[in-house]
C-alpha cells in the first residue's frame, strides 16, 4: 500500500497555517486532554518509548535527551527550538514552519508540559521571512485562543512561546552555539559537560530540539507508540548501539534532479528510490554521479560503486535511516537532504564549493577547524585553477582526518562535517581528481570566474 503522509498531510489543504482550520482537522485536542488527563512523565515515557530520535542531524534519542534534566529542578526549564536550518540543500522545516505551524506549536507544547518548561524560545533562522510571518500570525492566534500564556485551560500550566531570529550564521545549528545567540553573545560553542540539559540557556537546564522532532511529537501523542514503530527500520541486533529508526521522515531532493521537493516517507527508503521515484530522475537525459544523502556535511555517496556482501547493489542502493549512511563511510543521514550530482559536472568544482562554504561558515574558535577549513579551500582553489599537485589530495585528506570531535580536537562538530565531504570526495573519486591534475586544465567554473572578473 502506498504510504498515507502525515507530517504533511495539512499540506495544500484550505489555509492550512490558521488554528481555526487546525482545530477542525483535531489540531490542538490532544494537547487539552493531555493537560485535563496525562502526567508530563507520561508523556515522557511514551515518547522514549516511541523511539523518536531527534531529526535535526546526530539522531539522538528525544525522550532520553528529555530525561537528562535534574530531578525536581526549581526552575526555569527552557526549550529552544532549533529552526536555524542552514545545512545547504536542506528545507524540510521550513515547510512545516510555513505550511503547517500549528502541528510544530503543538509538539512544542507537548513537549514543553513534558519536561514541565514554562518557556520556549524558537530560534528561526534570519532568512526565513515567510516562516517568521507565519509563525508569528501561528502563535499569536494560540495567545488569543488561550492555548498560550497563564493557566491554560485552568490546568495550572504556564506556558510563553518566544520567536526569536538569527542572525544567518551556520554555527547557530549546533546547540550550544544556538544558546550563545540567544543569549545575545557570539556563537560560540561550548564546551561540554556541562550539557544544556544541566546548564544551558542562561545557565538553567534546557533542552535543545529540532521543528520536525517536535511535529512527530504532536503525532505519537496523536496516534500512540505502536503506529509509530509500525514503519521504518529496527534496531540491528548485531550493533547494540543501534537504537532503531522508526517513525515518518521528511527528506528533500535537490540538485540535478527534474523535481526538485520535500517527500514525506518511512525511514530507510533508499537513495535510488528518492531521486527515480520522487525527484523524476536524473535532469537533461543524464545519469548520477555521485549523491549527498543528508546535507553537504555527511559527504558523498559514489552511486557506482558497489555495496559489499549485497550484489547487484551499489551505494545508490543504500536505506535513509541513521544507520544506513555510515555503511558506506559518510557521517550520518544529517538532515536527510538528498543533493544529487551529475556525470557530466566536476568533482573538483563541487569539492570546491564545499570547503567554500565550510570555511566562511567556521566561527573559528578552535584552531584546527578555523586553519584547517582555509587550508582546504586553498587547495581546492588550486586545483580548480589547474594548479593542483598529486601530494594534494593526501594533504586534503590528512588535513580532513585530523580535525573534528572524533579525533578529539574541536569543540563543537562543525570541522567533522568541513572535512567528512572531502575525505568521501577523493577516496571515491581519486582517479578523477588525479586526471584533473594531471591534466593541468582549469575547471569550467574558474574560466567563468575569470570572465566575470575581466568584465
């Protein structure tokens, strides 16, 4: 059977962004019984039980994340939502944020009564007007419908929603960064422990979750436990760090691909069904090359490369869950932002772009991230001009291998996604590198820099 959205089910539907419109498709009902009925460690049960893990990239359990906060704490508990979506090619929340806001407030509200916060801060990303606008109107409605503020529903809870804007940095993404921000302080990240679930935003406990965790929250208390781990992948029983990927996701498709969309679908759907089945394919007649399976930071996935022990498959073939992606080298699923490359474009141009972006994007506090991203761009730099040396591409990797939280020499995981593209790139896609070098011939994309240049 084909699978029925949920995440986007309101999608396209009559103004789909009023609470009037909401509350007629049930929106906000589960929320008042949870306040008349449930205890908020109900529903933190049930979401661990559900086994939702976080969808904002690392994919960590949310009702473990949530069970982290100090017994009996006084207060102030703070939820932040992260919406500083600026991973490249990734727009999964912005079309909740736009098209259905209603569902995210609801999560947050859920939420917030779970681990018994009193405030939430949603921290947009600055680009993001028309989120912003519709997010605004969203809470505002909420306010007026006393589903926000003092005693609501004369349940006792407390509750304020505070949207608060970015100012367009990458770094914002990760969580601590984000509460420096917030605090009106360079983002920064932390250093942990302490974590925010001890000591976070103003230095009280917080938790830090992601708009599309927080729409699945709104529909495990929708429609229970067991719909939700009745698709998607479970645990491996040979990783017992595995912890199951169940549940709906949304993944985007972008790049070289005839439609590019969001799609909402079971966890573990493969690479090669996302771009044939719901991206129309390879664009201009062409064939894939090589694919980011979660957004630029988890690296590249060689599409004809085969897949060891299954044959006839190759890296094309992999499962989108949290586990998939890491069997063929890449970091992670991330944010499960599909970018799709072409036969016909050039490694090195793409690689290129790539150290562009991470190096402007490095807050450079830490040494090996701030010098190690310039180094990389210089010599991609270098080699798109045709000036690239054979010894390049082991200095690109050494330089990629040595830097990052896994190798234990940055603070935040910002310099593990700089590097995880470079590494995957020229270990799958050496010979082509190689010949480029040898070749001696600059890229397309310098020529035309040149051009612009001249003019």
């Amino acid at each position: 059977m084909p699978y029925e959205p949920v995440l986007l089910a309101r999608v396209g539907t009559p103004n789909p962004a009023s609470v009037e419109a909401y509350r007629a498709d049930g929106g906000y009902a589960v929320f008042e019984r949870v306040l008349a009925e449930v205890k908020p460690l109900e529903v933190v049960t049930r979401v661990k039980d559900s086994g939702l893990r976080g969808r904002g990239g690392a994919g960590f359990p949310t009702g473990l994340k949530w069970t982290f906060l100090p017994k009996d704490h006084p207060g102030p508990i703070y939820m932040c939502i992260n919406a500083d979506e600026s991973e490249p090619c990734t727009y999964n929340n912005r079309i909740l944020m736009e098209k259905d806001p209603h569902q995210v407030l609801e999560g947050i509200m859920l939420s917030c009564f779970a681990v018994k916060s009193e405030c939430a801060y949603f921290y947009l990303r600055y680009e993001y007007g028309d989120a912003y606008r519709t997010l605004l109107a969203a809470v505002n409605e909420c306010y007026a419908a006393g589903l926000l503020g003092k005693n609501i529903r004369n349940s006792g809870f407390n509750l304020d929603i505070v949207l608060h804007r970015g100012a367009g940095a990458y770094i914002c993404g990760e969580e601590t960064g984000l509460i420096e921000s917030l605090e009106g302080k360079r983002a920064w990240p932390r250093i942990k422990p302490p974590f925010p679930a001890i000591e976070g935003a103003f230095r009280k406990p917080t938790i830090v979750n992601n708009v599309e965790t927080m729409a699945c929250v709104t529909q495990i208390m929708r429609h229970g436990i067991d719909w939700f781990k009745s698709f998607g992948i479970a645990p491996d029983p040979k990783n017992p760090r595995d912890a199951g990927s169940y549940g709906p996701k949304l993944y985007t498709i972008a790049g070289h691909v005839n439609e590019p969309r969001c799609v909402e679908l079971p966890m573990g759907v493969t690479i090669r069904d996302l771009v044939e089945k719901h991206g129309g394919g390879v664009w201009k007649g062409r064939k894939a090359k090589a694919i980011n399976p979660g957004g630029l930071s988890m690296g590249f996935a060689d599409v004809n490369a085969p897949l060891k022990g299954e044959d006839g498959k190759t890296e094309y073939d992999i499962p989108l869950d949290f586990n998939g992606p890491g069997k063929i080298g890449c970091l992670g699923l991330g944010t499960a932002a599909i970018t799709v490359i072409d036969d016909q474009t050039s490694m090195v141009d793409v690689l290129h772009n790539v150290c562009q972006f991470f190096s402007h994007e490095s807050c450079g506090q830490c040494t090996p991230c701030r010098e190690g991203t310039g180094w990389m761009l210089k010599i991609t730099d270098r080699l798109r001009r045709g000036q690239g040396r054979r010894e390049d591409l082991d200095i690109l990797i050494d330089v990629s291998d040595r830097m990052g939280i896994m190798p234990g020499t940055t603070i935040c995981g910002l310099a593990d996604g700089a590097g995880w593209p470079v590494k995957t790139a020229i270990r799958k896609f050496r010979a082509e590198f190689e010949a480029a070098i040898k070749d001696g011939t600059r890229s397309r994309h310098a020529k035309s820099l040149d051009l612009v240049g001249a003019h």
